[in-house]
C-alpha cells in the first residue's frame, strides 16, 4: 500500500514538473519570440491574412464547370505549389502535407509540370511591351520547393511578374519595380540562402499601393 502511494506521488511530482517546465517554456516563447511562437501571424486591415511561413494561393474564384482556377493576375504570384496531399475545401492553403513530389528530374510527369508551367507564366506575364520569353523564366516559377509551401520568390521571379502587375492595377511600372526591391530580403547573415521576397507581404504593400493611387 505504501509502495503504491509512494509511486503515485512520484508520478504526480514528475507529472507537476513537466507541466512547470512547459508552462515556463511556452511563458519564455510568448514574452521573447511572440510572433514566431504563434505561428508568425501576418495582419492586415486589422486582421490576420496568413502566415509569413507559408505560401497561399491568388487565384480566381472557380467557374462553372472548371476544375483549376485561374490566377488573378493583379496580385504577385508565388511558386507552384506541388506536394504529398490536397484538399478541396481551403482553397487558400490547397496543401495539407508539406513534402517535395519525390519525382526525378527526368520523371515524365515533372516534364509536364513544368512545360506546362512555363507556357502559364509566358501567357499570363507577356503583356505589350514586354514578352516573357522561355529563356526569362527562373527556376522557382515553375518548380515547387521541397514543402511545397515556400512563402518567398526569386527577386528574378518578382521582376518578371512587375510588368503584368502594373497593367492590371493601372500603376506605373517604375512604382512597382520600385516596391519590389523594398520588399527584396537578402541573404541570411549575409551568406546563408539566396535573396527573396515573401509575397503575401507583398502583395499587401500592393494593395496598399494601389489604394494610394
């Protein structure tokens, strides 16, 4: 009896530890690190629009009888987002695994996504004045990133859509392009990763943007 009481306490004052040290960790997080440890929220018109981790689509509403919506070509565009599984109901965020596709460079069905991506971004960024040729498009515009949720593009990427953006908000491309390279990060402690932009930041300056105008 006394062995079982003993051992009960003992779990109850480990249980009561783990629980202290938890609460004192998420306590830390919240005070030093608050954006981070709530999933590094971004606001906008004083609500919560996404996170700055991950990639969400800009795409038209469906229209009878379509399968794949169409881009809405006023906003910046992110990376392709091919991964691991899909949903049918968020829309925004239409990945529910993060993974890469696992397929070879080789692998037919990778050809086809990105012929087929390249010909998207040729026909949806050549706007009078400035044709997209193949040989303009980088590589993160029509491959996914290995979570298929990458929130950033290429500054090469940004530059080519700035054309096309300008046409569809009626602003001036130099304002644009000019937004662009506020928003152009660069490499992390100067050396780590490549510069990029995260577009839902992005696209939220731009919306500011064509407000003004």
């Amino acid at each position: 009896m006394n062995n079982s009481v003993s051992n009960t306490a003992r779990l109850l004052g480990a249980g009561l530890r783990a629980l202290l040290v938890l609460t004192l960790v998420t306590g830390v997080a919240q005070a030093l690190f608050n954006g981070k440890a709530n999933g590094s929220e971004v606001s906008a018109d004083g609500r919560v629009v996404g996170s700055s981790l991950i990639g969400q689509s800009y795409n038209l509403p469906l229209e009878p009888g379509q399968e794949t919506p169409e881009p809405d070509l006023k906003w910046f565009q992110g990376r392709p987002a091919n991964g691991l599984g899909e949903n049918t109901l968020n829309t925004q965020y239409r990945l529910i695994l993060s993974g890469a596709t696992n397929l070879a460079a080789d692998n037919p069905e990778l050809v086809e996504q990105v012929r087929a991506a390249q010909a998207a971004v040729i026909k949806d960024n050549s706007v009078p004045g400035h044709p997209v040729e193949r040989s303009d498009i980088p590589a993160d515009a029509v491959t996914s990133s290995g979570s298929g949720l990458d929130p950033d593009i290429s500054p090469d990427y940004a530059g080519l859509q700035v054309p096309r953006v300008a046409e569809e908000n009626g602003l001036a491309v130099a304002k644009v392009r000019e937004l662009v390279d506020r928003h152009t990060e660069g490499r992390t402690l100067g050396f780590i990763g490549e510069p990029r932009l995260n577009v839902l930041e992005l696209n939220i300056a731009l919306k500011e943007l064509v407000t003004k105008s």
